[in-house]
C-alpha cells in the first residue's frame, strides 16, 4: 500500500468546532488511523496547516497535538503550494472573503455552514468555484451519523410506503448566563455578528430534508427572540438581536409535509437533543442522531380516544428499536466520516454531491424562513440546481 500525502489549510482551528470536530474528532484521528483508504489501495495522509488570529492559542494546540505548521497569516497559507485544501471553520461573517481568496488561490474547498450570510453571497462563491474548476463540499455531517443512516436504509428498502409526513423537534435549554454560564458562544445571540437559529439550523434541516425526504417547495415560518438579554464570556449583559427560536413547516415535492421546531428555550423530554417521526402508510419511525425505533402497519395499536378516563396503554412499548448493523468497527463520528468521504472525492477525481451549491440551498431556506416569518407568508422555493 502506498502513502500519499495532502496538505490542508485549516482556518478556525482554535474554535469550538473546528478544534472539537474538525481537528482533534477527524483530521487527526484520520492521521492517526494511518489515512483514508482509496480504491487504488493508497492511503491519502493529511499534512495540517493551522490558521488562525491568536497566535498564543495556535501554539499551544500545535504544541499538544505535536504539528509543528501554524500562522496568523492567511495570505501566506493560501500561497505554499504544498496545501491543496482550504477548510474554513470561522464565524459566519467572515467566511465569503476567505473561501474566495482560497478559491482565487486554486484550493479545494471544504467548509462549514452556512456558506454566507445571503444567498447572493452563497451562490458567487459556487459559481465562482465552478469557474475556477474546484472542487468544494460543505458540511453535511448529521447525514453521516446513525439515527440518519438508520433511516436512509428504511427509506431505501421501502418500509414507509408513501411518506406522509415528518416532524422535527430540536433543541436545548441554553442558560442566559447570569446564573450559569452560557454552552453556546455570545455571537449567536447577536444578529449583526451573524447570529441566529435560523442561519444556524434551516441549512442543517434543508440538507437532511432534500437528500432523505425530497425538495422543498416552499416553507412557512415563524420565528422569535424569545429570551431578549443575556450575559457574554465576561458576565457583560448584552441585548440578543438574532432569533432563539424557529418553527417551520415545509411542503416537498411530492406532497410530504414537514415540521420542524428549532430552539435554543426548550427543556427536553426526547431521547436525544434531536428526533424526528415519519410517517407513513405502512409504517413510522422515530430516529435521533443515533437510535432509530419503528412501528410497521401490522403492529400498529388502534388507540381509542376517551378523555373521561386515564390511558394505561404503554405506547412506547409498541416500537422495536433498529439494530446497529454498522460490522465490526461500528459506526464512526459524523464529521470524520464525512471529511473521508470529501478528501477520497477529492483524491479520486470524482464530483463530490454536497458542494458549495448545495450550501448555498441552505442558506435560501434559512433567508426564506426569515421571509416568512417577516412577511407571514409561505414563501416558494424554486429548483436551485445550477451555479
């Protein structure tokens, strides 16, 4: 077997997730694993550039994860022909700039979400990658993860039928931060430093939505500020002038009606943080990022309404959990197996399908979604397929 080395730029690496999913979750334990194995029997080892503006925090990760390639420098980055990649894990707003100067500089393109904060924006840089002849992908990770799998194998060997509907409920109780700290950081509150739910959260539904269920037609929202101030890193109140809190509905083609509840002010009673129930004529499911429970139409109860008496049906008891049935190794994390997916596209030649106009289909919904919500209208949603 042989070793082929890439070397990736990453930009961000000091954040919350580009340092806990991208760098230590994935691309290290990539390198760790020996590399990506493609189909030719080579082994594709990535080579890290870390980018980021405090060089204090640079130094002490490279330091303890022993990389010894680390700047504050960004332009100089993108001109070492030695790394073909740009990974971009900043904040929102100061994404478009640096994906088109990496783009103008000829690196691939691999990215979190949303792309930008307008659609204008999301789709220039995927016309502008295209033009260039780069190849560029997008975060996709909650389609990499086990619940999700789960239920693309139920959906592939039709066990809904046809699918009526699906409804969506996620979300946490994240502390204001006078009391207890804060598990998100302040900028998501604030809508002029690119904040909000609905940026954050409709590119996530919009991509799990159109490669599982089918294309959105049109959706209808309604979202708040439900919690109006909170307290900052340093216990410094501040006004929260993005949205908290989104619930959406979504017609897809076909007829499949969706609703999914996003927020930020929710105590949970779920299984997990996220789940959703599909349903359809010969069979449900329930699915959170990693378990998946089903009720075929066969064993399907036949509830009788009666509010005059208490109901002693154990209704929970009604679903079957779906096996794992991930062989030897189990399933692994999301984003690893996600960025093993991209650097093997990459590597191979091969049009990678959640690219940067893909992205730019997230950030439409996310600005429809806030359409409506303004306007208190359902808004359509045209084919998006070329850049």
């Amino acid at each position: 077997m042989t070793e082929r080395r890439i070397g990736i730029i990453v930009n961000g690496a000091s954040g919350r997730m580009g340092y806990r999913q991208h760098l230590v979750r994935s691309l290290l334990a990539i390198r760790e694993q020996g590399g990506v194995e493609l189909a030719d029997d080579t082994r594709l080892v990535p080579d890290l550039l870390l980018v980021g503006r405090n060089e204090e925090k640079l130094r002490v990760i490279a330091e303890r994860h022993g990389l010894t390639e680390w700047t504050t420098d960004l332009d100089a980055a993108l001109a070492d022909d030695r790394f073909e990649i740009y990974f971009d894990a900043l904040v929102t707003n100061l994404r478009v700039a640096n994906i088109r100067t990496a783009i103008a500089a000829g690196k691939a393109i691999y990215t979190e979400k949303p792309t930008a904060e307008s659609l204008d924006d999301a789709l220039a840089l995927a016309r502008e990658a295209k033009a260039a002849g780069v190849v560029s992908g997008v975060v996709h990770d909650k389609l990499y993860l086990p619940g999700l799998l789960k239920l693309r194998r139920l959906i592939e060997a039709g066990f809904f039928g046809r699918i009526l509907s699906v409804r969506g409920e996620f979300g946490y109780w994240v502390f204001e931060g006078d009391g207890q700290s804060p598990q998100r950081p302040s900028w998501n509150y604030r809508a002029e430093d690119g904040g909000g739910i609905v940026a954050d959260m409709f590119p996530h539904w919009n991509y799990v939505i159109e490669n599982l269920f089918g294309r959105i037609e049109d959706v209808y929202a309604q979202v708040a500020t439900h919690i109006p101030e909170r307290w900052d890193e340093k216990g410094e109140r501040y006004e929260a002038t993005a949205d908290d809190s989104a619930y959406g509905v979504f017609r897809l083609e076909g007829g499949t009606i969706v609703q999914m509840n996003s927020s930020w002010d929710v105590r949970v009673d779920r299984d997990e943080l996220v789940q959703f129930q599909v349903d359809g004529t010969l069979g449900s499911a329930v699915v959170g990022l990693w378990g998946a429970k089903i009720q075929p139409r066969a064993a399907t109860p036949r509830p009788t309404w009666n509010p005059d008496v208490p109901d002693a049906h154990d209704y929970r008891a009604d679903w079957h959990e779906i096996p794992d049935n991930a062989g030897p190794d189990g399933f692994d994390n999301g984003f690893k197996a996600q960025w093993e997916d991209f650097l093997a596209h990459w590597a191979e030649g091969r049009d990678y399908p959640y690219d940067l106009l893909a992205g730019a289909r997230g950030v439409r919904l996310a600005e429809a979604g806030l359409e409506s919500s303004a306007q208190g209208r359902r808004i359509a949603l045209e084919p998006l397929t070329e850049a």
